[in-house]
C-alpha cells in the first residue's frame, strides 16, 4: 500500500501512513519517512498546506516525530522526516556502508537537506517548513546561513537539480531517491520552484544552539565534543547512553511516561558509535558559524519575507536563555516563543503544543483560495 501511495502523489483520499525509505545525494544515502495528509484534513477550497520538513536530534530516528507528524497529516498537512549521516535508515559506516568522514561534516549535511527540500516541494506542489530540533536544528540553522550567503551575494540557490519524475517512489531495488537520477518533469511551475531563491517557506529551530560566541568559545566546544567522541568510541554505545541521558539537559524527560521513556532509551542504543563519534566531530556546535553570523543570517530571511521562529521549553534555562538574547539581538525579527511544561525536547514533552504552534505557522504560509 505504501508504495502505491507513493507513485499516486498526492491522490491519496484516506490513508494515512509512515514509512522510512531512501534518498541519495553526492553518494550518501540519508534516511527519509513521509506522512501523507489525510483527506479528512484538508483545507477549504482545496488549497495545498504547506508541507513540513523535520530533522530530529542526535541520536534519534525519524520515528521521534511520530506522534506530531501524524496529527498533522490527519490535519491536512503532510510530512517528511530527514534522517542524519549515520542516524536511523541513513548510511553508517559500521554497517557494511562506506560513508567518508566527510558526509558527516556539517555543510555537506546541510547542502543535501537543502536538496531534499527541493524534492519535496517538487513532490508536494509547495515549498516545505523546514523545522530542526537540536542537532537537526543546527543542521537546518547551516543550511539557512546557506542560504542567506547566497541571497547577499545577489545570487539564487542553484545547488541540485530535480531530475526525478518518480519522486518518493524506488528507483529500482534499493528503494533509494537519486536526485541526480533521469526523468525530469519539464513544466514552469516545477523550473520556478527549482530555482527559488530559498528552498523553504518558513524556519522553526527547536531548542538549537547558535554557534560559538567567539573562537575561544569555538576551541572550548571542540575540545569538549572531541573529549565525547573519545568517550562513546571508547566506552560504547550503552554506556555511553546512559550518561548522556542522566545530563541535566534533559531532566525533564524523567518525568514521562515509562512507556516513553523507554523508547527514548530504545531510539538511543539503536545508534553505533563510530556514527555517534562523527556527529560530533564533524557536525558538533564548534563547526558552527559565530553566534553573530547565525544570527544574521536568520534576520536575512526574515527581511526576505521567510518567517523564522525560534522555540525552547520553560523547564529548559540553557535554551530560555538563548531565546531570550536571540528575541533582544534580533530586534523581534525572529518570533520566540517559551513553551509551557517543557524541557529540552518540545515535540515529545508536549507534542499537541509542539503541533498547534506548526500548524499556526503552516497556516501563515498557505495562501486563502481563490474566491469562486
């Protein structure tokens, strides 16, 4: 059924479903999963809701959306999970897979997330929200500055082209999306989309960071992540786990159900360590631009007319605080927004806050219908 749904595009009238699969860039396979919209959700007059891009943590799957993406496909609004180097279904080098440092590296990530975009506005007939929790929010945060690099530049986003007629559907045996594949649907809509100037039609970060203040604070968070993945290279995967998830960071995930949590365990040790050790060596906050570019990149696409908006749990001071010098440093070009009874992970601590605040932002990016 799944993939029937897949090859069907959007002519799915009912069902509602998830399933994990392949997407190709420069060599690298990332991990995907999609939730179709329902039909019972849809808008009013037909108009297509601004599809959602989400890029989890480190450490997580694609599953930790699960519960959010699929009350917002029954809502009318349609998902697409981005799996990192060496997270979920994406390639690890421990597994028979020969993924180079290099695919791990923050900008390579970045550049492929971007690509995926772009698939999925030629999939889904509109540009994406693009939202990032954590590590996924710095990955998204880069391929912003990406972006707003090319746009003062005076340039347009000219990164992948979209060859593929085929979309989510498998090409051949190995179930992966080539984005450099044959095929190419040759229309004007599909060539202005392609060559939009930013891939994405709005910018949530979840509880990310921004970037070091100064290369001092650079050099500290080297030294810091490369110490971490001395640790899990050296300690494993379980052990390893089991410390970080005992950080203060996330105390408030103590608090869940003992049904969540031990998923949240599972997701965890379902991880190898060599990727582990590469996420934060290659992608870790030290490989960040300075706090001070992130944040002018972020006011470039708001400038640009690109909503961004930036969300941290109230039980989460690290991250409050973050919020609270991006609100007085950005001028309120970027909305900031604590929510209640949360912590580090939003989406699962309070996930029907989580969904209504994407819904919202959804909304502000999906035109009303044409009048009759």
């Amino acid at each position: 059924m799944a993939s029937e749904v897949l090859k069907k595009g959007g002519e799915v009238t009912s069902e509602v479903w998830g399933e994990t699969r392949g997407f190709d860039f420069e060599g690298m396979r990332f991990g995907v999963k999609a939730w179709r919209a329902s039909a019972s959700g849809a808008r009013k007059g037909g108009a297509l809701s601004a599809p959602i891009v989400l890029v989890h943590g480190f450490a997580q799957q694609a599953s930790t959306w699960d519960k959010v993406a699929l009350s917002l496909s029954r809502a009318g609004v349609e998902c697409f999970a981005f799996e990192l180097a060496g997270h979920g279904k994406s390639a690890r080098p421990t597994v028979g897979d020969v993924p180079g440092r290099e695919a791990f590296d923050l900008d390579f990530q970045a550049q492929a997330l971007l690509a995926f975009c772009e698939v999925v506005t030629h999939v889904a007939g509109r540009l994406p929200v693009l939202v990032g929790y954590s590590m996924g929010g710095r990955i998204a945060l880069q391929a912003a500055r990406l972006v707003a690099d090319d746009l003062r530049d005076g340039g347009q986003i000219d990164r992948i082209a979209l060859r593929s007629s085929a979309a989510f559907a498998p090409c051949g045996r190995s179930g992966r999306l080539d984005v450099a594949g044959g095929g190419q649907r040759d229309t004007a809509a599909n060539a202005a989309r392609v060559s939009a100037a930013v891939p994405f039609s709005a910018l949530v970060l979840e509880s990310a960071g921004l970037g070091p203040v100064d290369n001092a604070a650079r050099e500290a968070l080297r030294e810091r992540n490369f110490a971490w993945a001395a640790r899990v290279r050296g300690e494993g995967v379980s052990a390893f786990m089991s410390w970080w998830a005992g950080l203060p960071l996330f105390e408030s995930q103590r608090n869940l159900p003992v049904d969540q949590r031990e998923r949240l365990r599972a997701g965890r040790f379902a991880n190898d360590a060599e990727s582990l050790a590469l996420s934060f060596e290659q992608a870790g906050a030290h490989q960040m631009p300075l706090r001070c570019e992130s944040i002018r990149a972020l006011c470039e696409l708001s400038r640009r007319g690109v909503p961004v908006s930036y969300l941290a749990g109230r039980l989460d001071a690290k991250y409050c605080k973050v919020l609270a010098d991006l609100r007085a440093d950005s001028h309120d070009a970027v909305s900031c927004r604590a929510v209640p009874c949360a912590g580090h992970n939003i989406h699962l601590e309070q996930p029907e806050a989580f969904g209504a605040i994407l819904e919202e932002v959804v909304e502000s990016c999906t035109p009303e219908p044409a009048a009759p």
